[in-house]
C-alpha cells in the first residue's frame, strides 16, 4: 500500500495548482485523481480504471432525478413565479420595520425551494427586491448582503438536488427524512437571518411599509397558492410513500409545466427548446462533476487515505464533541473551494463512517453536510453565490464584506445549534415517521 501521506500531498497538491492556474474544476478533480492512482497502477491501466469509475458512477437509477429536478428548477426561474412569491410574501412582512428585507429572504426561502437553486433565488428574488430596497433609501450593500445570506437556504428547503445526491453516496439515507430535516434546518438558517436584519433595520431607522390594499390579500394568496403547492405536493408524496423521489422528480416537471404554460400562461410552447438547451446544459456539468468525483473517491480508496484520516481524526480526541468540531471546520474549509455535489459525493464515504462510530444518525449528518457545504457558496473565494449576489445587487465585493459579517454570524450559531442539539432537525422526521 502506498503511503497515504504522500498520495493525499499528490491529489491535494496537484488539485490545488490545477485550480490556482484557472483550470475547470471538472478536469482539476480528473487529472489529480488520475495521477494519484498512478502511484498504485501502471499508467495505462490507471486511465482505463478511472475512465471506468467515472462511467460507471452514473450508471445509477436515482440520479435520474437530477436532471428532472433541474428541468422543473429552469421552468419554475423562466416563467416568472418569483414576483408571485414576493408579492405573497408581502402580505406577512409588509408592516415590520425593514419590510423589503424582510421580503427578500422570504421570497428565496419560498422560490429557492421551488428552484431547488440559491442562484436562481439570489437572480430572481434579489433583481426585484434590490433596486427597490435602493429606492427607498436602504443602503445597497445591505440589500445585497440580505439577498446573499438567504439565497441559500433553497438548497435545505426541499425539494433539493443536494439529499438526492447523499442518499445515493451514503448507500441509501432516507430522502423523505432528509427532506424533512432539511426543511427544518433550512427555516432556521432564514429566521436567523431575519434576526440580524430586525437589528440592523432597526439600528438605521428602514420603516419603509407596504399598504395591503383591500382585496389584494386574497388575491395576492390566489396566485401564490399553485406555486407553494408543489413543495407540499413533492415533499408530501414522498413522506406517504405516494411516489419515490425519482417519480417526484418527474411530477415536479408536470406540474411546473402546468403552471407556466396553462394556468399563468408566463411561458410560450415556443420557450420550452429553450428550457430544454438550459437544462441539458446544467445537468451535463453536474454529471461530469459527478462522475469525476467518483473517479477522485476512488483514488483515495485505493491509497488509503480513508482510512488514514479516519484514524487522524480519531486520534485527535476521544470527545464527540471535538471531533463534530474538527469536521464542522472542515466541510467549512471544503465549501469555500468546491462545488457542493462533488463535495458530496467526495466526502461522504469518508466522513459518514467516522461519524457513525460517534452515534450521529446518517440522517442527522447529512443536514450537516449539506449545510456546511452550502455556506461555501456564499463565501470567498470560489463561492458562486456571492459573485452573482454582488452582480445582481450591483454592488463590489470587497464592500459586501463588513454587510454579510452579523449574516455569516448567525449561520454559523444556527450551524452550531443543529449540530450539537439533533432534535432540533430531526423532531419532524420522526414526527412524520419517515426515520
């Protein structure tokens, strides 16, 4: 057996350069992972191995949901549910002083649920939210900063691409718990949020109120309605064992079609080729991502580094508590620099069996996981959120810094709270009896 310590210095090293010099990060995983297995087979057989791998990695029923979901997510973000979703989330916001803040971070928890994307969110919910929080006389960082830090949690609300991907990498984690516990974890990421911006609203005087004119209430609600449903409708049918999450997959494009084309009538028949390129698009990056990170976790298995992290880790401390630490900073470590499903795929065989021998529930740590990752994107360097967060706020980075530090704040508490107090996530689970 080769070295562990020098294998993980080749893929780690090799990663990072690759990366540095502004390769995709596709290939980067790829080429570090093939050279590492070279250090054990002959280079011939290490490609066919590796071509292998990635091949087969795909060669998985479940992740048919992957490309529905995303199919589902692209409709949903071209036919114009986000000024519904504002409007309805108006209705419970609109007298509290920072109202249009408030507005914001409802409206991505709502459509970043729908979506199943924290980018979708940030585009949509923020194109609308900020230039209006600007107008009347919010400060521009602030808005963007509120738009960023809640974009995200469309990435725990189910339905969400995320569970899907670590049930299939931790041999087969219930999604419907997932979903559940996700649903809670992502609420509480959003009433933390809501929090800092009651502070900050109140700190600089945004009492901009909307007036609900009579009639509109229910009106507003009638529109709102069909889109919320689908949550209710997915995430339902799959916790009564209607249909399986591929089948939800696949009733999410029905239903999302049916709304667009037919009952709002936002999209055009003529749009739908349109959709169609977008959605091969994104579920072709996503795959190859998918299938190099196979390819990566099977280099690591054949150096042992497994194994060898597993016992690093162990040896650090004989306290749960430490450990759940070390692997929170970790993952933390890992968000900032890579996209969430290979992470996933990555990690998971790695960490979850350390974490069982801890007692944590699989389905406890994969909230965690998802979490932890999806910080990442809103954090420097990689994280795509915070770039398309600053570009749609208009704003420059670098000052969204000072803005997003009480945000990051209050994720990280909440993070804290749902890794050391379980129930917090995972009460609905076993409420609903899908644990």
């Amino acid at each position: 057996m080769i070295d562990p310590i020098l294998a993980s210095s080749l893929l780690v090293g090799l990663f990072v350069v690759l990366l540095v010099l502004g390769t995709p990060i596709g290939l980067c995983i790829v080429i570090s992972s093939g050279a590492t297995i070279m250090l054990v087979l002959p280079p011939d057989i290490a490609m066919f191995t590796t071509a292998q791998k990635m091949f087969s990695s795909l060669d998985s029923f479940a992740l048919l949901a992957v490309p529905f979901f995303i199919l589902s997510g692209v409709i949903m973000n071209n036919g114009g549910i986000a000024t519904r979703l504002v409007n309805f989330a108006k209705l419970f916001t609109g007298r509290i002083p920072g109202s249009l803040s408030y507005t914001n971070i409802a409206g991505n928890m709502m459509f970043g649920a729908v979506s199943g994307s924290a980018i979708a969110a940030s585009t949509s919910i923020g194109g609308v939210m900020i230039p209006m929080s600007a107008k009347e006389g919010y400060n521009r960082n602030f808005a963007s900063a509120v738009n960023i830090a809640s974009a995200p949690t469309g990435m725990l609300i189910p339905p969400t691409t995320a569970f899907i991907l670590y049930a299939l990498a931790s041999g087969g984690t219930s999604i419907a718990a997932l979903f559940a516990g996700g649903f809670v974890a992502g609420s509480l990421w959003g009433i933390g949020c809501m929090l800092v911006t009651y502070v900050v609203a109140k700190r600089n005087n945004y009492t901009h109120f909307f007036a609900v004119q009579k009639g509109m209430a229910w009106k507003v609600t009638r529109d709102a309605i069909p889109s919320l449903l689908l949550v209710i409708i997915i995430v339902g049918g799959i916790v009564q064992g209607i249909f399986t999450a591929i089948e939800a997959s696949a009733v999410a494009v029905v239903y999302t079609a049916y709304l667009t084309l037919i009952l709002y009538k936002t999209l055009k028949w003529k749009d739908v080729p349109n959709i169609l390129i977008q959605t091969v698009v994104m579920t072709g990056v996503i795959m190859f991502l998918l299938a190099t990170s196979s390819a990566m976790s099977f280099a690591m298995s054949m150096t042992g580094i497994p194994t060898a992290l597993s016992n690093m880790i162990l040896g650090i401390s004989s306290s749960p508590a430490v450990i759940m630490l070390i692997i929170t900073v970790f993952l933390l470590v890992v968000g900032a620099f890579m996209d969430i499903g290979p992470a996933i795929l990555i990690f998971t065989p790695i960490l979850l069996p350390i974490v069982e021998k801890l007692g944590v529930d699989p389905v406890h740590f994969g909230i965690l996981l998802v979490y932890n990752l999806a910080i990442g994107t809103i954090t420097p360097p990689v994280g795509s959120g915070l770039y398309v967060g600053a570009s749609v706020g208009k704003v420059k980075v670098e000052n969204l810094i000072k803005p997003l530090a009480p945000f990051y704040a209050s994720i990280i508490v909440v993070l804290l709270f749902i890794t050391y107090v379980p129930e917090l996530t995972l009460f609905l689970p076993r409420l609903l009896g899908v644990m």
